[in-house]
C-alpha cells in the first residue's frame, strides 16, 4: 500500500497540478521528492484507467477530470 493511497484522488490531482504550474517561479520543486513521488503515482493510476500518459493532451485531460 502507497501512503498516498488514503488521500482522495482529486485532490491529489489539484496538488500535483498546482505544484507542476508553480515549476517556473519556483524551479527547485523539479528536484522535490513528494512532486516526484505525487507523479509517478497519479501516473500509475492514470495507466491503471487506461489513460496513455504519454499523450500530453489525453495526460492533462485526466488530470483535469474530477
């Protein structure tokens, strides 16, 4: 078991959205664990609901999505 696995799924996709956008102003998070972490595992998820994450657009329409 992940210990993200006890947080809703929207808002970690909020917080992984908000900390991706904040990249520019603040580049140090690009090196933060918990912003690698928070993306490996929605990554994970979204493979597990059949989203390719390597498409950027289908990716950032699953992140959106509630």
């Amino acid at each position: 078991m992940n210990a993200l696995d006890s947080y809703p799924l929207a808002e970690l996709k909020l917080i992984y959205t908000t900390l991706h956008a904040a990249l520019t102003s603040e580049p140090r998070l690009m090196d933060s664990d918990l912003l690698q972490d928070l993306q490996s595992y929605l990554l994970t998820i979204a493979r597990e609901d059949g989203v390719d994450a390597s498409d950027h657009g289908a990716w950032a329409a699953w992140l959106a999505a509630p």
